[in-house]
C-alpha cells in the first residue's frame, strides 16, 4: 500500500512534494519495521534530503525524518552516527518546538538508548534522569510514557551496579502499570518479569 501510495503521489504531485515525502518515510518504516534495514535506510535518507531541500532543516518534518535515520542506524548498529542524528534532532527540537514539547522528549529518549547501546551507562543513566523528570512534569507520573522512562532508568541502574535503587524504581514502575495498564498489558508483564529476577538474585 505504501509503495502504491509513493507511486501514486511521485506521477501526481512531483517527487519533491511533502506527501510524497511522507509517503518515502513511511514506506522506509515499514521496511525497518520488517526488518529490511538497507532499503529502509535509504528511504529515510531520500525523505530527508527532500524534506532539508523544500522545507528547509529545522522544519517539524525534517526533525523527525532525522529521528527516524538514525533509529534505521542504530537497529544496524551504526551508533556513533545514529548518535549524531539524534543529536542533532534533539538540538533541533529543542529549539524549535522547545525542551518539553513530546517530541523532544521521544529524542532524548532515543538518544538515551544509542548511548546505552554503546555501554556509555553513566551518560545514559544522566539523560534518562531528565528525562524522567520532564515526563512526570509533562505528563504527569501515572502517564504510560512516564512509566516507560522509569522503566528504562531502573534498567540502566541496574547495569551501573545501583541494584536497590533499581529494584525499588522497578517495584513503583510495576505497581503503576499493573494499576494503570491492567496486569496482563504487555509492559506490566515486562515490569513483573524484571522485578522477579531482580528480587531473586538480591536475595541469594
């Protein structure tokens, strides 16, 4: 359906135009999402040249096709450029739509989890602590992105050696999920898994 779509706008309304460039992004999701991450980085480079070329780079559209190249990246295991990109989405965020906007948030999110990916716990740990804060601010505490930011830290304390910290962030992360979300939601099922190991080991 995607690829239908591109063709259709592609014949319609130019390659440059912004709904074929939605319909590049798109199709460049899909194909991350199957897994075809060379095809899909090349969609979301396409979508972001054309999107810096007739919107101009700090626009909303163009911020989020970096996000989406250096997600591509990083799924490739490209993190030192992945890392780049969310950089420079975050920057772009930040200035345009400033530092609490969601999707600002969703990139520091995404930053967070290349520099975990490359080890980098400590500026990891660093991040997410903000941006827990500004998701409780944002959101409130009981909000499902709220819970998915703790849900992180406790993970990323728990790798720095914080175990007490950890399992205490855990155990309020899964009461809220199992509250909020039901017991059978996947993320609460993925808290009360961790929270079982954790306590387990703390107790051998």
């Amino acid at each position: 359906m995607h690829r239908r779509d591109l063709q259709g706008s592609e014949k319609v309304l130019g390659a440059e135009h912004p709904h074929t460039l939605a319909s590049v992004s798109n199709l460049g999701s899909v194909l991350e999402r199957q897994g075809k991450y060379e095809e899909a980085e090349a969609m979301h480079r396409r979508a972001l040249g054309g999107y810096e070329k007739v919107l101009g780079a700090e626009h909303p559209h163009t911020l989020t096709s970096i996000s989406n190249l250096g997600s591509v990246l990083s799924s490739q295991g490209k993190y030192e450029e992945a890392e780049a990109m969310h950089r420079r989405a975050l920057r772009g965020r930040e200035k345009v739509l400033g530092a609490e906007h969601p999707d600002t948030l969703i990139s520091m999110g995404n930053l967070t989890l290349t520099l975990n990916d490359q080890r980098r716990r400590s500026e990891a740990m660093e991040l997410e602590q903000r941006v827990l804060s500004l998701k409780k601010r944002v959101f409130g505490n009981k909000h499902p992105e709220t819970l998915t930011a703790m849900n992180n830290l406790a993970h990323t304390l728990r790798s720095q050696g914080e175990s007490q910290e950890a399992l205490s962030l855990m155990r309020t992360c899964y009461k809220l999920r199992a509250l909020h979300l039901g017991a059978s939601h996947p993320y609460t099922e993925s808290s009360l898994e961790s929270l079982r190991k954790w306590e387990a080991r703390s107790s051998e």
